[in-house]
C-alpha cells in the first residue's frame, strides 16, 4: 500500500480504523528499510575454565555468553580437581597465575571477548597426627628450624622431618617419659599467645606447664629423638613454669607466672646455669612470662597486662646476654597508639635487630578486637617502633595478632577467628603488606592460631580442624613460599 491509496481510504472510512491502518504502514516501513536483513544483535562472549596440570576432577562448564561489562560470580572447586601436593586457591585469567586469583563468588567484569579461565595451585603440604584423636589439638603450637617442624598436641607433641621440596616424613612422637599425665605436656595455653614447643638445630623443648617443668629432647640420628632431659620448675614458689618456651642455639627460655627462666647448655643435652629475669614493675598480675622469644643474645618476654601507660595496654620487655648466661634488662617497649585492654605483648617475637609484640585485643580506627602487630628495632641498647601492622580491611574480633613469629626480613601474624594468616615482608626500611593467606579449605578451623616461619617454609596450625570422624583432632598447613 502507498501514500495515494492510503490518502483515497482516509474519505471513506472512520478516523479510528483509518488510523490503525496508518501505524501498520509505519511499521512495515520500518521492517523492510535498507536490504532487508535484521539489525545486527549484541556480541557476546564465552568464558571457558582450564584445569593446569591437575591430576584428577572435572572443571566448570559455563554454557552461558555475556555481554561486555556483565558482572559474572566465579565457582570454586565444583569438579573437585586434585594435584598432588597442591591445594586449589581460586582461577586467573594468567596461565601463571601472576594476575588476579579469584576464589569462589570472585566477581569479574565480562570484556569484549572470550575469556579462559585457570585453574590456581599453591604448595601446601597438610600434616596430620599419626596417632590422632578426638580434641588432640594438633597444631595448637608450632616451631620450625631447617628441615624440621615440631608440633603440639594434647600431652604430646611431633617432629616431622622433610623429606623433598615440601614433603614431610609421618613425624616422630614425644612424650614424657615420666608418664605425666595431665600435666600439659606439649598443650598450649589457650588464653595466651605463647607457644608451648620449640625447636633448634638437633634440640627441641616441650612445656608441660600442669606440671611445672619442661622437657628436652636431642636428635640422635634421622628423625629419631631421645635423651630427654627434664627442668623442673625452681622451688621458689614459681607457678605456670613452662607455659611458654623457646631455643635458640645453646640457650632456651621458658616463661613462667611473673618471671622467666634462661637455661644454657653445657655438654650433650644437660642444661645448667639457670638465670631469672623479671621485668621492672612487671609481675603476676601483669601476665610477665606468658609469652617469650630468644634469638642470638636477646630475648623478649611480653607481659600483655602491664599498664604502665593505659590500663592493661600491655607491654614486652627486652634482655641482653652481657657474658656466659648472665642476661640484664636493656628496654621495655609499648605500643605508641596504646589503648585500654590492647593486651600489647600477647604474642612475640625476636630476630637479630628486630622484635615483633602483638596487641589482638586492640581496637584500630574502632574496629573492636581486630588487633594490631608492632615492630621494633634495636639500634645500641634502645629498641624503637618502626611499624605499625593491621589488617586490611579490618575486621571486628578477627584478633590479628593473636600468633607472631619472624624470619630475616618476614613477619608472619596469626589470628583467632575467622582463618587468616598475614605476611609483611621488609623492603630496605618499610614493612609492607600487610597480605592475607585465607584457609586453603573450609575444614580448616583455627587456622592461624599458631604460626611459624624459616626461610622459605611458613608454618600454619588449625588446631580445631576435623580428621575425618575425629572432631577437633587438628591439622598443620605447610605453605612453600616462592
């Protein structure tokens, strides 16, 4: 129909059939313009997932196409894929995983063409008690030195031994010999941040804090150890002796109710020479002893309700070996942004020139117990605050800090809740990061309660974790880092 006909119509029908008559013409105009083929419709794109050297499982089939700048949600490991001595972590759109890892519900921006996902792995080695049992608490204190890592567990404690680049023989066992049960060989202190196994070099100690004493043990071949010895706690009256400890070399520190206690070795594995340090105006009631660290000849012991500045703020004391196994007082440190309740001092550390004290109770930009982790350096007899860490985002009870140790120029930071490990390395004189590890599987419970670091090797304890039937047996993550 044209212009004419519909213009002869319009006189002999009514104006409302005329005008249907007339959006029929527009329509048909429009639909037949140009050579008559459709208007182009929108490109869309595929997004495919590669498995990169797993061993076993299926990957995700998306059978969808998007458009350029939809929103898509990532999986996780739907297809349950494998790789020997690997965990999954998440998928990149690198080969290499160099660029971003996205883990499950990971949200990406569609661009204008195909994209293909890979499958992410880091070398993680899992450890497990060969003896485990419902409430072990395995991996609720860790230690590292060299090719050896000990690990806590209900009145007993393991030393693994590495076997390849991360691969870990099946542990060798300790106990008392003495047969003293319930006296918490091996079990760390729930409410503090000190660790209650040690280990260095062919010497490794266990804290048996329900005891009073602490137990010594020397490697005689492989990863056979034997030749206890054990110290038991002075009769002066002293409490809680054991219930933190730490080797270094000829020297061993253990932590006790308002003081701590210097042992050196004299031959074999006899250990002599005691030596009480206590903190000036520092006691019981200021928790001094919870917490201690020794490296070289300095140690560290924190005492987390000190309040010389705000109530319970806390603090950590500084020793200095000045000749055989005499040690006296060189600094005590706090927290420069100290507040109520921080309990600076919960957890340290200490590697040459440097000493790390955790605050978990603190409250940063008023985020309630996210916690925070200070770093000191010591420069003659003075030791002063270089750093100052928090998570980032932070989040309310996540207690960073809860857990420290150290290596050289790494700082590794536990929490309590909601599993997460933090890395801050040093670059010349800044401490950067700090940079989230998340659990490498939901099963992972505490994860970060307990960490230790040497080398290229982090040690990371989840000591409410289930084994299989087994609840709250409790596992260690090994991480190889690159």
């Amino acid at each position: 129909m044209n212009i004419k006909n519909l213009v002869s119509m319009s006189n002999r029908l009514p104006l409302g059939i005329m005008l249907a008559f007339f959006l029929l013409f527009q329509s048909s105009c429009s639909d037949s313009s140009g050579s008559g083929s459709e208007t182009d419709s929108e490109s869309l794109y595929s997004v495919t997932y590669y498995a990169e050297d797993a061993t076993s499982g299926t990957v995700p089939v998306d059978d969808e196409t998007y458009p350029e700048g939809r929103y898509i949600y990532l999986p996780g490991n739907t297809g349950n894929l494998e790789k020997s001595g690997y965990f999954f972590t998440g998928w990149s759109t690198e080969s290499d995983c160099s660029g971003t890892v996205y883990g499950e519900g990971g949200t990406f921006i569609m661009p204008a063409n195909n994209v293909s996902f890979y499958a992410c792995w880091e070398n993680i080695a899992k450890i497990i008690a060969s003896e485990g049992a419902e409430n072990d608490y395995f991996g609720d204190s860790v230690s590292v030195d060299g090719d050896y890592v000990i690990v806590s567990a209900t009145e007993k404690a393991y030393i693994f031994n590495r076997t390849g680049a991360n691969t870990w023989d099946s542990g060798f066992k300790l106990t008392a010999s003495d047969g003293a049960a319930g006296g918490g060989f091996g079990s760390s202190v729930a409410n503090n941040g000190g660790s209650s196994v040690s280990i260095s070099g062919d010497y490794a100690i266990v804290g048996a804090e329900g005891a009073g004493a602490v137990y010594i043990y020397q490697r005689t071949t492989g990863n056979t150890w034997g030749n206890e010895t054990k110290i038991s706690a002075p009769a002066d009256g002293t409490e809680r002796f054991g219930v933190s400890v730490s080797i270094d070399g000829d020297y061993t520190i253990v932590g006790a109710g308002g003081a701590a206690f210097i042992y050196q070795r004299s031959s074999g594995n006899s250990w002599g020479s005691e030596e009480k340090i206590t903190g000036t105006g520092a006691g019981r009631s200021e928790y001094f002893g919870e917490a201690v660290s020794i490296s070289g000849d300095y140690a560290i012991v924190g005492a987390y309700r000190d309040d010389d500045t705000v109530n319970e703020t806390g603090a950590a004391f500084l020793f200095h070996r000045t000749s055989g196994n005499s040690w006296t007082e060189e600094d005590k440190i706090v927290p420069s942004s100290g507040e109520q309740g921080d309990s600076f001092g919960y957890s340290v550390a200490i590697h040459g020139d440097y000493a790390v004290a955790g605050a978990p109770f603190a409250g940063p930009d008023s985020v309630l117990r996210a916690g925070a982790v200070y770093i000191f350096q010591r420069s003659g007899a003075d030791w002063s605050q270089i750093a100052f860490l928090v998570a980032s985002p932070k989040t309310e009870s996540e207690y960073f800090g809860f857990s420290v140790n150290m290596d050289m120029d790494t700082v590794i930071i536990g929490t309590m809740s909601y599993g997460g490990v933090y890395i801050s390395e040093r670059s010349e004189s800044t401490w950067g990061g700090p940079v989230k590890t998340e659990e490498p599987e939901s099963s992972a419970v505490y994860f970060g309660h307990s960490v230790a670091i040497d080398g290229s090797y982090a040690i990371i304890g989840a000591s409410r974790t289930d084994v299989g039937e087994l609840s709250d047996a409790g596992a260690v993550y090994i991480y190889l880092q690159d």
